[in-house]
C-alpha cells in the first residue's frame, strides 16, 4: 500500500495501486468520513488529465477507480510519465507511472 490515513485506531492502511490490461486501478479504503480529491498530472506540464474525484466528503467504505490511459476530454493521453495525486483530508500523497503506447 502507497498510502495510510488516520482513523479513531490510530494509522490504517489506505490504498494500492496496479496496471490491469494497460490501465491504472486504484482502490482507496477509508476507515472514516473523509474529504477526498484525486487527479492525475501530466508530470512534465504539471496539468491535470484526469479527474478521478472532484473534492467531496465521502463516507468510510472502499472506493475503485480506474484510467485507461484516457484524458476527461476522452483522447488518449500521450506516452509519458503521469503523477497520481490523492488528497485526503489535507494530507497529499503521489504516485509516479508511465503510459506506453505501441
């Protein structure tokens, strides 16, 4: 797991991140209500390409997201290197990953 938030028993495990049939799966577990935000970056020009969830309060259960490699327009991000970022109550995490196309 990449990613631990707080709950009433201290620091729980969080999230997992992982390539299935060339896309991005990302389970994020939250053992509280909590403010969540997760966008994903064109690492070299900084800009958001996807928005895997607008800022909202969710409640404590498990969450799935995936990205296919497609950008909130619908085309098809570039090859590169793209950063996950996930915002839990004010606490940032990142995760680097590459896009290969053939």
């Amino acid at each position: 797991t990449i990613f631990s938030i707080p709950d009433s028993g201290g620091l729980r495990e969080g999230k997992k991140i992982y390539s299935r049939n060339s896309e991005l799966a990302y389970d994020l577990r939250l053992g509280a209500k909590a403010d969540v935000e997760i966008n994903i970056y064109n690492f070299i020009t900084g800009r958001i390409v996807q928005t895997l969830e607008k800022k909202s309060s969710m409640p404590a259960g498990l969450y799935h997201y995936d990205f296919s490699s497609a950008a909130d327009s619908g085309l098809l991000v570039k090859s590169g290197i793209y950063l996950l970022r996930v915002v839990v109550n004010k606490k940032i995490k990142y995760n680097y990953f590459f896009v290969i196309h053939p």
